[in-house]
C-alpha cells in the first residue's frame, strides 16, 4: 500500500474510532471497490457497507450475482481475518 493510500487509511481508521466514541454508528461506501474494500471492511468500528453503486455498476460486465458473491467473499474474509 502507498504511502498516501496508507495515510488516507489512518485517517478513516480515527473518524471510524472517533465515531464508535461519540456514541455514532459509521458507515462507509462512496469509493469501495473490490480492491478497496477488504481495508475498510476490516475496521471494526464500521458497521456497514453501502456497495450498491458499484454493484450495480460491476454485474455490467459480470452479472449481479456474481458479483454479489465476490463482494460477499471480499467483506467476509475482511471480518474474520
């Protein structure tokens, strides 16, 4: 990972901290990816993932199921290490 990849990483790693204290339940989505989206859903003070958009956009070329299950995966093994 880049080093400003890596920064931006930090940076949504305390707002997701930051919230959970603030007594706030985070969510994230706008930019994730299947090749964003095993970093973010890995922090667990998220407590959901908005991957509509890029769904959608992906099962142009793969189907929706298939890419429901890639994603699926993705997030999965992000949760459980």
């Amino acid at each position: 990972m880049g080093g400003a990849l890596k920064k931006e990483l930090e940076r949504i790693i305390a707002a997701a901290q930051q919230s959970r204290e603030l007594g706030l339940e985070c969510h994230a989505g706008h930019g994730l990816s299947f090749d964003t989206v095993t970093a973010i859903a890995a922090i667990p003070e998220i407590r959901e993932l908005n991957i509509g958009h890029f769904l959608v956009g992906e099962a142009i070329f793969t189907g929706l199921g298939p890419a429901i299950i890639k994603m699926r995966k993705l997030m999965d093994a992000a949760r459980t290490g």
